[in-house]
C-alpha cells in the first residue's frame, strides 16, 4: 500500500507525520507534509488517512 499526499489540499498540520513516521514527513518550512516511503503499514495509514482534517491522503494499492 502506497500513501499520495494531495498538495493543494495538506494544511501542514502534521498529524500524519506524528500517526506514522516512518511513512510522512513535514517539509523543510513545516507548511506540507510528504511521503518518504513507498509501502506504509495498512493500519497506521488508515489511521493516519482518518486522522487528516482536510482528507488530503490517499491510499492506492
Ligand atoms: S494530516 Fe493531512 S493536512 Fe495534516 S499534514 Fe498530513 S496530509 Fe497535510
């Protein structure tokens, strides 16, 4: 399972770097989030996908 950040929409809030490390990341200024792994655990990206306020993450595959 791959986790795509929609960059229009993220408001750098960075609940899903705190959700799952090991999967998203804020950039350097803090104001997006990103993904820095290509698989992410299917339970930690759900949570993290729920957890989004502006549901800005998708999960594909
Ligand atoms: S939880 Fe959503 S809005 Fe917040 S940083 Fe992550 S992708 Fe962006």
């Amino acid at each position: 399972m791959r986790a795509v950040i929609d960059e229009q929409t993220c408001i750098g809030c960075g609940v899903c770097a705190d959700v799952c490390p090991d999967v998203f990341e804020m950039n350097e200024d803090g104001s997006k989030a990103r993904v820095i792994a290509d698989n992410c655990d299917a339970n930690c990206c759900e949570e993290a996908k729920e957890s989004c306020p502006t549901e800005s993450i998708s999960l594909e595959g």
